[in-house]
C-alpha cells in the first residue's frame, strides 16, 4: 500500500535537509553515532542530548556563526583557512558530525573527533588584516568560539525548543558544554549559565565588526548556496537567527534592530520553520545501545 501524500513528503524534506546537514557519509555516520554500544561522554536524558538534537540548533548555529565572527581575530582566521565560501556545506557538515560525535557517540568517538579538530587547530597560523598574529589554537581564541557557540544554541533553544530547560537544565548544559570545550583546549570554560553570560559580557571590549564579519554576515544572511525555493524558509531562519542575537551584537555587523518586526514577524516565523524542521526530521532512536555508561 502506498503511503500517504503526508508522509511521503515528510520524508522527501527530512532527507533532503539531512544531505544537506549531516552529508554524502550522514546516514553511516549516524548509524556509527548513535548504535555502537559502548559508554558516553553525556547520558541521554541530560540537557546537551536534549539541546543538541532539537531543531531549534538550526537557527542556533547561524546566530553563533554571526556572533562569533565579531572578533577579529577569530574572523581572519575563519576566512583565511575555513572555505566558508568555496565549501560552506563541508564545513556545516563537519561541525555537524563534530556536534554529533561528541554528544551521542562513544567515548572513544568522542575524543577521536576532538583530536581530529586539535590537530587541525595545531596547524592554522596566520595574522589579521589588521597585522595582529593569530593562532587556532590559542585558548582565548577558543574560549571566545566557545561561548558564542554554547550561548547561541542555549538562546535558540530556550526560545525554538520543544522542551525548554529550567534554570537548573541551563547550568547543566552550560556544564556539559564545558567538558567538550575543555577538550578542544579552553583552559576555563564557564560551568553555568550566569558565568557564561559574565564571559560574553568580558569579550565585548574585544569585538568589533570588520570588514571579513561584515562580509560573512551578508554571505550567510544573502547570499546562501541554495536553490530558489529553498531561499524563502532559509529566510526564515535567518531572520530568526538575528534577531536571536544580543542588541549590542546587530551594528557592528551592519544589521537592524527591529524590536517590533522582530516580535511580531521574525519571533512567529522562527517558531514556524523550526517546526516544521523538527517534524521532518524527526526520527526515533533506539536508546537501548546507549548503555555501558
């Protein structure tokens, strides 16, 4: 029997943003992820799984691409050896199966992936436009992509989520976070979600929108490497995604504040596309191959 128009098309447009997420290896890499027994950096019911898998990260991850590219250093060294322009679904691609790997996968998956990324970081040197020398692996460099990432996908989630976290869920995430940051080479990484607001607030004197942020920001706002009937919802979520950033984060990147517009247009629109996300890409998981912890 055939399956129902409903379904079908459910299916056809999570599969399509799966390519496009997890890419060519996502279906084997989710099957190595999420089946191979064996212990876990986090527990299923903790906040980072719950966090990590909801579609709300969608809009999370283009408001943390926006908010960390204010700092200049961490943006030269994004445009000089990310190939965010050449390849930006490699590289959407890469991180999403680093956020995979680290959340859901083996301990020994886990640590595999972050010493793929260290080695990585080992071999990034180079010095900003500005003249000022930079290094990938510098933990105040670190420190600072790590807290624009951890507050960007809290944001999104405490305002796109299914299941949004208490007070006390958002310190555990915080505190989750923390260990795969800690990993990566952040010497001190925040534990809760007032000390990750006080690191945010200390990184401002250093951040400013240069001519690269500015740059970036039209690319992932503008211009995406996306066929035509995809660039509506795309919109969508890049509205949602600015208008999930911090005020003070929108000028510096050339971007409005609309606090009206965004209330009445960007908020509901956000709710609407993340959504429809969560529904297409919903799959249920067998968690019984997550024991051993």
């Amino acid at each position: 029997m055939d399956r129902p128009a409903p379904s079908r098309a459910r299916e056809r447009l999570g599969d399509a943003l799966f390519r496009h997420v997890a890419g060519p290896s996502g279906a084997e890499n989710r099957a190595r992820i999420h089946d191979t027994p064996g212990p876990r950096w986090f527990a299923p019911e903790e906040p980072i799984c719950r966090v990590h898998g909801d579609a709300s990260m969608f809009v999370g991850g283009l408001s943390a691409l926006l908010l960390q590219s204010l700092h200049p250093r961490a943006m030269a060294a994004v445009a000089a050896h990310s190939g965010y322009r050449g390849d930006p679904w490699g590289r959407l691609q890469r991180t999403s199966t680093f956020l995979a790997c680290t959340t859901y996968g083996t301990a020994e998956d886990a640590q595999r992936a972050v010493d793929g990324v260290r080695a990585v970081h080992a071999r990034i040197r180079g010095r900003s436009p500005e003249g000022e020398p930079y290094r990938a692996d510098d933990p105040h460099l670190l420190e600072w992509v790590h807290v624009a990432e951890v507050d960007s996908f809290l944001r999104a989630h405490q305002r796109y989520g299914a299941r949004r976290l208490d007070a006390a869920g958002c310190d555990a995430y915080v505190a989750s976070a923390a260990r795969v940051g800690q990993a990566l080479g952040v010497r001190h990484p925040p534990r809760t979600a007032e000390e990750l607001a006080e690191r945010i607030e200390a990184f401002r004197p250093e951040l400013r929108g240069t001519r690269e942020a500015r740059a970036a920001a039209r690319f992932i706002l503008l211009r995406p490497p996306l066929p035509w009937p995809a660039r509506p919802p795309y919109a969508l979520l890049a509205a949602a995604a600015v208008a999930l950033l911090p005020p003070w984060a929108r000028h510096p990147l050339g971007l409005p504040l609309l606090p009206r517009t965004e209330r009445w247009c960007a908020a509901p629109a956000g709710a609407a596309v993340t959504a429809t996300i969560r529904w297409a890409m919903h799959r249920p998981v067998d968690s019984s191959v997550r024991s051993g912890r």
